[in-house]
C-alpha cells in the first residue's frame, strides 16, 4: 500500500557478477561457465593485442575449457562502420559470449555488437531516446583505464559514420552481464591517459549526483566515488605504480559508472559527445575541457542544485560542514578548475582545433547536445543559445 510520504519507487541495475582487485582477470574462467558460454570473442584493439594482453585473456579462457577468438578491430570513439567486421567475427565463430577487454571504446563495440548480433537492424534504430531490453549475447567487460564506468553501465555510445553524430544507446540490453575489475590492468596507464580518464569518472560522478534523475543509492556511491578520486587521482597520475591509488581509482571509476548508469549524466556529457564526435577529441578530455565551465553554469540555478554541488564539495574536500552551500558549491567550482590546471587539460585552442572550424560548428553541436537527452537531467536545463555560448567560452 502506498502513502503520499512514502519514497518514490526507482530501478536499479548492475552487473549480476563483479570480480574485484588485484589479479581478479584469473577469474574470467570462472565467470565464463556461470554464464554458460564456451566460444567467446574477445573484443579489444590492436594495442592490447600487442602487449600480450588479449592472449593472456584468451589463454585464461581456454584453461577453463573455452574455445576463444579474438576480434582486435575496435578504435577509439566506435563507429557504425567499425561495428562492421566485429559481427562477421561473431558470426564467423559462432560466438555465444563476448568479452569486452580494454578502454570505454572496446567495451561499447562489444555491447553494441552483442546486440545488433541478435536483433539486426542498424544502430541507429537504437539510439536515443528509445529504452534497449531487448535479449542479447552476454557480454563480460574488463577495464584496462579507470574512467569510463562502461564495465557496469546500461550505455554504449556509437558515432554514425555517414553523419558524425555521436549516439547515445541505452537500456538494459547495453549492461554487461559480468565485469572484471583488476586495478592491476591499468598500472601502466600513461599519466595523460591517467589524467583524462580519471577526470571522467569524477565528472561521472558528479553529474550523476547533481541529476534531475539521482535516487538514494546512486548518491552514496557517487559521493563516495567524488571522496575516493580527490584523494588519489593526483597521486596516480604523479606515480603510476602507487598500487593503492590504482585501486582506489578502478573501484571509483566503476562505482562512478554504477551511479550514473541509474540516475543519467547531465550537461557535460550532453556537450561532450559533439566535441569528440566532430573532433576526434577522447571522451575523457573532451569532459575534461566543458566541466569547470558547465559545473559555473550549473550549481547556483536554484537552493536546490547549489545543495546538492555543495555535497560534492564537502565530499571532494573542497568545503567544510560549517561553510554555506553557496561558499561550498563555489569553492566546488574552484576546485575543479584547479584539478584540471594541475593535470594542464588544454582548452580546444591549445588542442589545436581550428577556431574557425570550431565556431561554425557550434550550432550543429549545440542542437546534437540537446537531441542526446543528457542536458534534460541537468540542474539547470540550457537552451540551444545558451549552450552555443558555453562552447565559445571554454574555446580559449
């Protein structure tokens, strides 16, 4: 029975298997037969074949009686058109699992892949604002950088080749089956790549508790996962083999994806896609660049968005209990904008983008940025106009 006081009714979703620390990838045998599949196809990229990862993954699977393939094709930011060759490997080897190994780039082509392998079609009939429940191959992510939250989100995200349009996919049917979370897989990450991807997740964060969308459960694990990257996203981009802050940084990151996958990422993400989209700019960075100036434009729209980024203040340790929620939604913004200083995240122009290039396209990727729905779930839901305004100020 239900009562005008009684909380409202929310959903929920997540990985049904999550193997977490250091050497957890032992374990993908294991997760493999609880899933019942024995031909897996590991989807990755070139690079992850050349370091000896993706046989290392394949070699595990074989111990535990499977019979492997790998489809290495993936590219940064996946395309339509890349998503091609990835289903004839599906069903060249009669595949009936996929591993999703490496960045947010193979692990959105192995979600996207394992659904278009069972309902056909195009991935544009998937894109936004339509909701995924559509049966598909189990899919088994593992994270090799700690950012993208993609290893438990019911999103994937594929640009169309012949538009450039960056499509948002979502629903249940994109939420991987298992993950794998071995901090060990990313300990030799690049500091920029540090940077950017960890970035990623506190913007994940952030904006996951900020949405119009946010319920109880995402909040505690976004705060928790805005604590646990101020204390240790420096320290793993200064020393990449501080082993506790590359673990602290996975957990965060996919408690970071677990949070925005069930209440929405917002303004940042909704700019953010175009940015890649049109520019070859990597998600990390790309959010990277809008965050300071979206978060400005964002907390003081009304008393009830300005508690809300005061709470990641104080949680970042930007603001104290005692300090007002406008001095701590303030002092949130300051400190963002100091995090990404200190990580030197260049603006559009340091990037090298064409300031011409960049200003007639605005329009476009301001219209692309509300057609996506993430700006709807932000605290202060923009027009057209304002967010152009927003792409020409963080240019320089």
């Amino acid at each position: 029975m239900s009562s005008a006081t009684t909380e409202a009714v929310f959903t929920f979703a997540q990985p049904r298997d999550l193997r977490v620390g250091g050497g957890a990838l032992a374990r993908i045998g294991e997760v493999m037969t609880a899933i019942g599949a024995t031909r897996p196809l590991i989807v990755t990229d070139a690079f992850l074949v050349s370091t000896g990862l993706a046989e290392q993954t394949a070699a595990l699977l074989r111990e535990a009686g499977c019979t492997p393939s790998v489809f290495s094709g993936t590219i940064p930011d996946p395309t339509t058109d890349s998503l091609v060759k990835g289903l004839e490997a599906i069903r060249a080897d009669d595949s009936d699992a996929l591993v999703g190994l490496g960045g947010g780039s193979p692990m959105d082509t192995a979600k996207a892949l394992a659904l278009l392998s069972v309902q056909g079609g195009r991935m544009s009939d998937y894109k936004a604002p339509r909701q995924n429940t559509a049966v598909t191959l189990p899919v088994v992510a593992v994270p090799t950088t700690a950012g993208s939250g993609s290893e438990a989100t019911q999103f994937t995200i594929i640009t169309d080749s012949g538009s450039d349009e960056k499509m948002l996919c979502t629903g249940r049917s994109f939420l991987p089956t298992a993950a794998i979370i071995d901090f060990e897989l990313t300990m030799s990450m690049p500091s920029r790549l540090t940077a950017d991807t960890g970035i990623d997740a506190l913007t994940h964060a952030v904006e996951a508790y900020v949405s119009k969308r946010a319920n109880p459960l995402s909040d505690a694990l976004a705060l928790t996962a805005i604590s646990t990257i101020a204390d240790n996203l420096r320290r793993a981009v200064d020393n990449g083999d501080d082993r506790p802050a590359r673990a602290a940084m996975m957990r965060a990151a996919t408690q970071a994806g677990i949070a925005f996958s069930n209440s929405s990422v917002a303004l940042v993400h909704g700019m953010s896609r175009p940015i890649g989209a049109h520019f070859h700019v990597a998600h990390g960075l790309s959010n990277a660049m809008l965050f300071p100036a979206v978060t400005a434009f964002s907390a003081f729209s009304d008393t009830a968005a300005t508690a809300r980024y005061a709470d990641c203040a104080r949680a970042f340790g930007a603001a104290t209990a005692g300090d007002s929620d406008d001095t701590a939604a303030g002092a949130l913004v300051e400190a963002i904008r100091r995090l990404c200083g200190d990580l030197e995240v260049p603006t559009p122009h340091e990037f090298g983008i064409d300031e011409a290039h960049w200003n007639r396209l605005i329009p476009l990727m301001a219209e692309q940025a509300l057609a996506s729905g993430s700006p709807a779930n932000n605290p202060r839901v923009p027009s057209a106009e304002e967010i152009a305004q927003l792409y020409t100020q963080i240019y320089r």
